[in-house]
C-alpha cells in the first residue's frame, strides 16, 4: 500500500507534527485527561499502576472551557490532542474529551497519541469522535525485542508478561492501524530508538508500516529522565543511522519536539502557553 499522504494533503498542512512548515506557522493543545496506562514500558514512569496525581489532570467536561481559552492565548491553534499522561485509550477519558470538543469546534483537527492495545476496540469511536490523525508508538514487531521494552501488557484486567505479551499488543497494532486506516485516519509512527535493542530493527518497522500506509514515522531519541533503566541514549550518529533507514520507506519527521502532555502553542516558535493556560507549573510527560 502506498503512504497515506495524498488524500490527507491540506490537513498535514496545518498540523505542526506532521509537517515541518506548519511546525512554525499553526498551533496545538494537549489535554491531559488521561489518567494511567495499560503497558508498562522499561523506560517510562506512566505505567498503569503509575498514574498522574489529580491535580495534574484535567476532567473531559473541562475540555470545552480548555480549547476556548487556548485559541485566546493562540489564535492560530489547529489541532487539539489527547497524548498522556496516560495512554488515551486505557480509559474513556480522552475519546469523550475529544467528542465534546468535536461537537464545538468541528473545524479543529483533533488527533491522538496511543501505544495502540486499543486502537481496535475504539477504530470506530474514535472515527466519529472526528479524530481526523493518530500516532500510535511501534517499538518493535519481534517479540524478542518488544519483550525487553515492555514488561508488561494490561488487558481485560489481566496482566500478561514475555512472548505472549509481545503478540498481543503487535497484533493489536498491526489490526488497529489497518482499521484507522480503512476509517481514512491518517497514521503518524513513533518509534523510541534504544540503542542495541531495536536500532537494527528500525528500517523493519518503517517497511512494514508504509505498507500498511501509514503516512509518517518519527524516531525519537531514549530520553534518560524517565526512568532509571539499563537502556543506552543514541548519540547523534545511531540517530542519524535510524533515520536514514527509516527513509527508505517513509518520510521521516525531523522536527518533534518530543511535547509534554499539556502543551499549547506553536511548536517551532515563542514559549508553550501551557502555564497560562492549565494555571500551573506542573510539565505532565506526553505517552508516546
């Protein structure tokens, strides 16, 4: 399958994380309004018996207030997303904030950002909630490389751990992105590169995601803040390396921000508005 770019052209156009003029000219808000996770990755606070406090949070029904507000301090916002601090399908919380945003501001675009356990059982709802672009972060499609990243998965009330753990959340990933795409989602890929874990396995994942057409990937370098973990950081050069593997499939975004949950602004230009905004000094990590 060809990437999906054509038919989605002119709204990249105005989303900063997907195309690198808009990262300069338009802006996004992040809500954060979902609570905890449902994977635990190695290298990653948010799992889901780490959840954000409440005071870190804000409720769906505050969405609506959050959005008008922010289109005050930044008139030229375009998309608004739900990217953490949890995984936004691991409760309900994200699809309806972004419903009750929908239905006031339909001409926003709204996306969000998930690890993708979920992504088949929501396709649909997620579809008429008017989420029009979604990232969905793919570390590995070897169950012996995404078992030493993830350690578990949390599905259906039930923790699962090892290979198995590793299928079930590839075939959710694999069976969600082709469904937001039957859906005419477009599709952004976030691998987090780990250097002697998945950096040979990067050009892999970039072919296998452009033939299920999704539109994008971008690799993002391990952050060493997260986490206290026996992972390497990638120098420049394992970065370039991945990139340049990646390219050979996808269009690889070069300019992520890597932006907290709670962002609001114009990516590529002038401060995050977000203290103005949520009314508090407190950055939240962005899932994926």
């Amino acid at each position: 399958m060809i990437p999906q770019r054509g038919a989605a052209e002119a709204l990249f156009h105005k989303h900063p994380c997907f195309d690198p003029d808009a990262h300069f000219r338009y802006g996004r808000l992040h809500l954060p309004v979902s609570p905890s996770c449902n994977i635990q990755c190695r290298y990653c606070s948010n799992g889901s018996n780490k959840c954000a406090g409440p005071d870190a949070l804000v409720a769906p029904e505050q969405a609506v207030e959050l959005v008008a507000r922010a289109l005050e301090l930044c008139p030229q916002l375009t998309v608004v997303g739900v990217s953490g601090p949890g995984d936004p399908l691991a409760t309900g919380d994200a699809l309806e904030a972004l419903e009750r945003v929908h239905r006031e501001f339909p001409a926003l675009i709204k996306c969000l950002s998930t690890n993708g356990l979920m992504l088949v059982d929501r396709a649909e709802r997620i579809a008429a909630a008017g989420v029009k672009t979604v990232a969905v972060t793919v570390n590995a499609l070897r169950y012996d490389l995404l078992k030493q990243i993830c350690s578990y998965v949390l599905l259906n009330g039930k923790y699962y751990t090892g290979d198995y753990a590793a299928r079930l959340l590839i075939s959710a990933q694999l069976a969600g992105i082709r469904k937001l795409i039957g859906f005419g989602i477009a599709v952004k890929i976030n691998t987090v590169l780990i250097p002697g874990v998945n950096d040979r396995h990067i050009g892999e994942i970039a072919k296998v995601m452009a033939q299920l057409g999704a539109a994008l990937i971008n690799i993002v370098p391990l952050y060493p803040g997260h986490y206290p973990s026996a992972f390497q950081v990638p120098s420049p050069l394992q970065l370039h390396e991945a990139r340049q593997a990646a390219q050979a499939y996808l269009p690889v975004s070069q300019f992520c921000r890597l932006c907290q949950a709670d962002a609001c602004g114009i990516p590529g230009t002038g401060p995050d508005q977000a203290e103005l905004l949520y009314q508090s000094d407190e950055n939240l990590s962005t899932h994926g």
